[in-house]
C-alpha cells in the first residue's frame, strides 16, 4: 500500500512551487495543527478529565454561556499563536476584544487569526462532532505597529488560508491557501495528519439540506418556499432528498462538502441578521466552499463580497453544492 502524505510534508510541497515562499504559511498552519491536536485530545477524553465538560458562570460576547471546552480551546490556539512571530493578533469568538500577541512580535506579525475555537461546543456534552474554524488574513496596517481594527474588518475575498478541524468519528483538518481544499485525516497511533482527501471538489448538487426546521415558522417566506420545495425534489439517483441538521455547522458544512448538499441558517423574527458570525464561521467556510466549486450567500450577496463593521457581526447564510445554491436564489 502506497505510504499517504503528510500534512508537513504536503506544506512543504506547496511551499516548493513558490520560489519567493519564506516559510511563513507553513508555521501559520503548523500552529494550527499542534493546536488542533491538543483540542482533539480534550474533546476525545471529555467527561475522563474532571473540569472539562459543562458550562461555565460566564457568557461570550453575543450573551452565550460559555462551555468549558470553548475557553479551554480558545486559550490553547492563542497560546500557540503567542510563541510564533508571524501573527501579531488573534480575533476570537470568545473574546470581547483583538487579542494582540506579545510586543516583541509585532514589527514582524505580517497576518491576523481570526477564529471560532470551538464551534458546535452545545454539543459537547453528548459527543455530536465539533470543530475549530479558523481565518488568515495579511494585515493592511504598516508592520512595526500594532494590529488595529480595520486589520480584522476585511472582506473574505482577502483571505488567504480558512479552514476547520473536525472532531469525530475522526478528526480531520481540511483547508485551502486559495489553491483548491485538501483534506488530512489525524492518525492517532502516530499523531500524524495524513493526506486522505485531495483537491475536494464539492458536488454540483446532493442528496441532504440541513437546516433548524423546528424555527422554519421564523424564516421569510422565500425560505419557507425553498425548504418546502427541498421535500419534493429527488437527487440525480431519483431519490428523495433527505434534511440532515446536527446543529454543529461545521459537521453539517463537512457533510455538504464532502457528499453534496445545502445548509441554510437564515434570518428569523428574532434574529433578523441570522445567528452565524460573519469573521468566524461565514467567510472561512465561504472561502473553502468557493474554492471546492461550490457557493455562498446571505440571500442577496456573495458572502466573500461583504465589508465587515464589526467584529462579532452576525450575517444570515446559504451555503453548499452550486446547483443547489442557485436553486435558493431563483425564490
């Protein structure tokens, strides 16, 4: 059997077929990999190790009660990020604030992380898939000054790396640098992330639609009207097309990546910009589907086209298989 690449090595492949490539990608991702590691082994021990599990006192930002896991993942990717001097801030889910890195990095920090630690983390406890989703981008200030503001506030389009680590059945790291997604599966024998799935191309349509059905009563009419049409249509086998919703976006992003399908999180009477983060969870998704062939939205722009106002900015989303996509935007 044919020995599979590894992430290190494939980074470095990359980095080999552009000659003015300083290696600064490759430690970004490095850290993102060690991290991911370190979470998986908390989220894979869970109720084993005391004080992991449950919530907190506290609550996010947004006015979410934190979970244990979240402020335990959040601080371990910082972490990493604060021993590397590519990076001069970190934007997190988490955190009220940019959390800029120690001072003496910063006349080098050339890029800003953005980060969801631990998405689906209302899952934790019962051992559904969770992940961590992640964003780079290079700063737009001068170097040898902090990172400010407008720095994280930019449009999607300007990434340069998004991706997701998924804890599962196994856990996976799947991410793009604007030159197609691959995807490495971690092996635990060896703590080595392997290369299973190459140059991801998501299918034109699927078989699935994931969405929170129980709160369709809350979504525009034009969503309803999709939704309900989604029940009659049958995929290219002629079978009926299945909603599939685990409420961790990550796992059901994976799922549409991998096997074709939509995921829909719309706007509500409640929540009349969606509940989604646009820095954090829609424009790295974006970036990847965008980059597998697939599309996103927010159900009138191209979500890597809008220009962020604020950090912790909620943005309705559309995202998936193409066919499928263009389906929703024709109601």
């Amino acid at each position: 059997m044919k020995r599979k690449t590894t992430l290190g090595e494939f980074i470095i492949q990359q980095q080999s077929e552009y000659p003015e490539a300083r290696g600064e990608m490759s430690q970004l991702l490095s850290a993102l990999m060690v991290s991911g590691k370190i979470i998986n082994k908390q989220v894979q021990h869970g109720g084993l190790t005391e004080g992991v599990l449950g919530a907190t006192e506290a609550e996010n930002v947004q006015g979410e009660t934190q979970q244990k896991l979240d402020i335990l993942a959040n601080n371990i990717i910082i972490e990493a990020f604060e021993q590397r001097q590519e990076v001069c801030g970190v934007a997190s889910e988490e955190n009220e604030k940019v959390v800029l890195l120690d001072k003496k990095y910063k006349e080098n920090g050339k890029y800003v992380l953005l980060i969801d630690p631990l998405d689906g983390s209302s899952n934790i406890d019962i051992t559904v898939s969770v992940g961590t989703i992640f964003s780079i981008y290079r700063r737009i200030t001068p170097e040898g000054s902090e990172a400010v503001l407008p720095d994280f506030l930019q449009p999607g389009r300007q990434q340069i790396a998004a991706g997701y680590i998924i804890y599962g059945s196994s856990t996976m790291m799947v991410y793009s640098t604007g030159n197609g997604v691959n995807g490495f599966t971690l092996d635990p024998s060896s703590g080595v992330f392997f290369l299973t799935h190459p140059n991801i191309q998501i299918p034109e349509t699927g078989p699935y639609y994931s969405v929170n059905e129980g709160k369709m009563h809350l979504f525009p009419e034009n969503y309803q009207a999709y939704i309900a049409s989604c029940k009659l249509q049958a995929d290219q086998q002629g079978a009926l097309i299945d909603g599939r919703y685990t409420g961790s976006l990550v796992a059901d992003f994976h799922r549409s990546l991998l096997k074709g399908g939509i995921y829909l999180y719309p706007p509500s009477t409640f929540h009349p910009d969606g509940k989604l983060r646009l820095l954090y969870e829609c424009n790295p998704l974006a970036f990847l589907c965008e980059q597998a062939g697939g599309k996103a939205t927010n159900g009138q722009q191209r979500i890597l086209d809008l220009q962020p106002t604020e950090l912790h900015q909620r943005c309705p989303l559309v995202i998936g298989s193409p066919k499928m996509v263009e389906a929703f935007e024709a109601f």
